[in-house]
C-alpha cells in the first residue's frame, strides 16, 4: 500500500530503511487525506472563528479528530499488514489509545494499528496448521477478537500514556522554538528530510498531529505551514527555469503548475538531487517563510494536503490571508533569490556552451588533416596491390 504514494525504495542503507519507514507513514494517512480535508474545511466554515460559525455543525469537529480519523489511519495501517482482518483489528486496538488520551492520537494510531495486525498475522500463521476443518470461521473470529481487546487494553495502559509523553515532549521543544523566536531553523531539518521523499511522514507524521493539537486550543496553528510551504519549491523552478542546465528548462513550468496548484512536491525533489547545493536554496525560502508566518501571526485550522495555493486558501482562517499569501511571497522570493545565486545566474551554462561551441585547436586539425591525408593514401594503394 505505502508504494501506491511514495516512490519505490531500493538498497539496505540507512537512508533506504528511513525512506521505507517514511513510506509506511505516508501510506497510512495519505489513503485518508480526504477525510482529512473534510475535516479542514468543516472546522474552517463552522467553528466560532470559522466563516459560517454554526454551534450544531461544529460539534462535528472534536469527534472526527478524535475518534474517526485516528481509527481511520489505525485500519489502514493494519491493512497493510494483514489485509482486512489486520484492519479489522487494528481499529478495535485504535480505540485503546484514543480512551486512554485527550489529545488527537495520531501518531498513537500508526503504532497500534500495523503493530496490532503483525500480532495477529503471526497469530494466524500458527493456529492456521493447529485448526481442525469446520472449525476455522470460529477460530478465525476468536482469535481476531481476543488480539483485538488485548490491544486495545494495551492501548490504554501502554501504547497511549507513551505517545502523549512524546507527544507532549515534541510540543513542549517546538514550544520553545516559538517562544524563542526560533521555529525558522526547523526549515534545516525539514527541507533536507522533503527532498528524501520523507515530506508525508514529516508532515503527517510529526507536524500535524502537533498542530491538530495547537489549532484545538487556538483555533489555527503555524505548524501545518511548515513543511507544505509551496513558495520554497517554487522559487527554485523558476530559478531552474531562467537559469538551469538547458536541456531541462523546458520541464519547468509543467512542474511549476503541478506543484504549485496541484500540490505535489515531489516534482521538485529531482531539481534538487541533480545538484545537491540547492538544498541551501529551498532551506533558505523555508526559513524566511516560516520567519514571515511568525511575524504576521499567521496560521491555517488544519493540513494543507495537497500542499497547494488551493489549499491553503481552503483552510486560511477568516482574517487571516495576507499572513499566509506573505509567508508563501517571501519563501519564493528568497528560494529564487538563492537558488539563482547557487546556479551562477546562468553563467555555468553559457561557459558549457562557449567550450561545446568553441573551434579546435590549431595543432588538433592539423594533427587529425595529416592523419585523414595518410589514411587516404593508404585506402588508394591497397586496390593498386591487389591488382598487382
């Protein structure tokens, strides 16, 4: 399931074990990410800060972030496991540690849910040689049942209790940042991790459940406007537009519009690989961006997924856009900026051209003339031999 959203990983390094380990969170949330804006867009039409406040309408909301959209990541996380019965009991497990918190269990979810199906694959793989025929409906339920209560009172008693100490430590960290006007130098962590593909799982993963908890409180969080950020991404198309390796410039603006309207960052990621000192680039527009949503207070009530200008109107709270739109502005702006820089402005190119173009030395032509002239000679006297 994790390889229909993320690229396929090959290799036994580390990097490839934390490119898989990203897959498999990005494919437990991003099969949901409907129900995800869903949630966005009721939250931002009807909370009472919302643009259609509606008290009946937004009760909604804490159910779904609580309790629908954890087991939905749980029962996919648990399908990819173990098929349906993995999903199965992976929400029933789910349920453990949503009890067993106050606060959104994401990350609680894409813990027990694959854990609770491994346990129950294993189960199966030996009562499947031990069940006598006729009896494998009964064994099948029972055993599901028993894995799946089992977990879900480890759940409540284990699972949970740990992932709100992380969680709170996590917050408490990112707290700091913001209090101590520091959250920008989190773009150098996160834009590095985005172009190794792991943007779901950093998003999903880690800034979202912590800013579903902070925009709970404050009705908007700036983490969600982390790592979606289009502005870095397309500062440096534009600069590989204008003054990027020829052969690739006309590839920009297809992925200029699919990532900027269409959301899909990983169009950029390739740009980035080729020459590696653009990450400074895209880090650059990170930070600046994130320096600009701090200074205008501004925040989005959830994920921006796809992360697309699209989307974040859709989820910008009322009064808030000229925060946002400046984040975004600044981030490209900086992004080009730098990212033109690290490219020479194009200069690298046009001394590739110059040497490509550039007529052979003179000693080269007459060297390869003497050598034609003699190959010449050669190809006139071997007929005339052979006559003779």
């Amino acid at each position: 399931m994790a390889e229909t959203y993320t690229p396929p990983v090959y290799g036994t390094g580390a990097k490839a074990t934390i490119q898989r380990i990203g897959g498999h969170l990005a494919g437990m949330i991003m099969p949901n990410i409907g129900a995800f804006i869903a949630w966005g867009l009721i939250t931002a039409l009807f909370i009472p800060t919302g643009w259609l406040p509606n008290a009946a309408l937004a009760a909604m909301v804490d159910p779904i972030i609580k309790m629908l959209l954890p087991i939905l990541i749980a029962y996919t996380g648990g399908r990819m496991v173990h098929g349906q019965r993995g999903a199965v009991v992976g929400a029933v497990a789910a349920m453990g540690v949503i009890v067993g918190s106050d606060i959104p269990m994401f990350l609680g979810a894409m813990i027990i849910g694959p854990l609770t199906a491994l346990i129950l694959k294993y189960v199966d793989k030996f009562t499947e040689d031990r069940t006598k025929s006729g009896f494998e409906m009964l064994v099948d339920n029972f055993t599901a049942g028993i894995v799946g209560a089992v977990m879900a009172i480890a759940g409540v008693w284990a699972i949970g209790p740990i992932v709100r100490v992380v969680t709170t430590a996590a917050g408490n960290a990112v707290e700091w940042l913001i209090v101590n006007n520091l959250l920008p130098i989190a773009s150098v962590l996160i834009e590095p991790a985005k172009v190794l593909f792991l943007n779901n799982a950093v998003n999903h993963g880690v800034l979202g459940p912590l800013g579903v908890a902070e925009s709970v409180k404050h009705g908007k969080s700036i983490l969600f406007m982390l790592e979606s950020n289009p502005g870095p991404g397309l500062g440096l198309l534009i600069a590989f537009l204008l003054f990027g390796p020829r052969p690739l410039r006309p590839s920009t603006p297809a992925a200029m519009i699919i990532h900027f309207f269409g959301g899909i960052h990983e169009i950029y990621f390739p740009y980035v690989l080729m020459k590696p000192r653009l990450i400074l680039g895209v880090i650059a527009g990170g930070a600046a961006g994130v320096f600009t949503f701090m200074i205008t207070g501004a925040g989005l009530v959830a994920t921006p997924s796809p992360g697309s200008i699209f989307a974040y109107i859709a989820v910008t709270p009322k009064g808030g856009w000229l925060g946002v739109i400046a984040g975004i502005v600044v981030a490209t702006a900086v992004s080009f900026a730098v990212s033109s820089l690290l490219l020479g402005f194009g200069r690298g190119e046009k001394e590739e051209e110059a040497v490509a173009d550039a007529p052979e030395p003179l000693a080269d032509r007459i060297e390869e003339t003497h050598e034609s002239g003699q190959n010449d000679r050669e190809t006139q006297t071997q007929p005339v031999a052979k006559e003779a």
